[in-house]
C-alpha cells in the first residue's frame, strides 16, 4: 500500500511538471509570434536562450525525481549527463527506460547548451547554434511526451 501512494506520488509529480514545461512552451510561442523572425536581436536571444535552459531543467527535475523513485545512484562529477544517460536506460527488474534514443540526442543537446549558458556572460548569442538548439527543442517536445505517457503508463501497471 505504501508503495502504491508513492507510485501515484510520482505520477503527479510527473504531471505538474509537465504542465510546467507546458506553459514554457505556450509563452515560447507567444513570444515568437510576436517577434519579427527575420530580425536577430540580443533581447530575442536572451528570452530564447532563456527558454530552452528552462525548459531543460524542468525536465531534469522530472528525470532526478524518477531517478529517487527508483534508488538509481549518480557520480557526484558529471551527474546531469549521468542523469540524462539513466533515463535512457532500462533498469533490469526495476524499470523501463524512460527516453527513447532520440529523445536522448536531442536533450544531450539542450544539456550542453544549459551547461554553457550557464557560465557565458555575454549577450551575444551565436544565431545559428540559437536555430540549431530550437530545432532540437521543437523535436523534443514531441517525442518526450509520447516517452512521457509511456513512462507513465508503466508506472500505472506497478499499481496493479
């Protein structure tokens, strides 16, 4: 029965952060559609910036409480790659993977470009690194949904 409340526990804290990582994305696109798309200027940088730096650490906090839930252990140095690599990963007689592959790759991306921003002081955004990363982050919006539901799903058969 304990076991149950902390599966259920999860599960909404799963569904709480993604309604976080939904309203990122909806002031995302409200912010874009209220930009001139052809006009590169630093304040569009810093909020786009902003945006995917946020919307990775939504998704690691997501990541670290499944990684409680499970007892899974991480290296103190490099333990947002770790993080990341886990979820990945399916753990024998304990749980599914979290992500798939793709999800994996373009997350990895957001990872370092959140590592960088986090000690760049400047600016002045490189706007086709800026281009590449929202590639990514329209990719991974997606496709970590469906991983999400997934996950989800198989943390609602343990309570069976």
């Amino acid at each position: 029965m304990k076991r149950n409340k902390a599966v259920i526990d999860l599960i909404k804290i799963i569904d709480k952060k993604r309604s976080v990582l939904q309203r990122i994305d909806n002031f995302y696109t409200d912010f874009l559609n209220t930009q001139d798309r052809t006009q590169r200027d630093v304040p569009q940088a810093i909020v786009i910036a902003d945006i995917l730096s946020n919307y990775y650490t939504c998704v690691e906090t997501i990541f670290f409480r499944i990684l409680q839930f499970f007892q899974n252990t991480l290296r103190e140095n490099k333990w947002h790659q770790d993080l990341l690599e886990s979820m990945n990963l399916e753990i024998d007689d304990m749980r599914e993977a979290v992500i798939s592959d793709e999800t994996y790759r373009n997350l990895l991306e957001l990872l370092k470009f959140r590592y960088f921003k986090r000690y760049y002081f400047e600016f002045e955004y490189d706007w086709d690194k800026l281009e590449f990363l929202q590639k990514k982050y329209n990719k991974v919006k997606e496709i970590l949904n469906k991983d999400l539901d997934n996950f989800t799903d198989f943390l609602r058969l343990l309570l069976l």
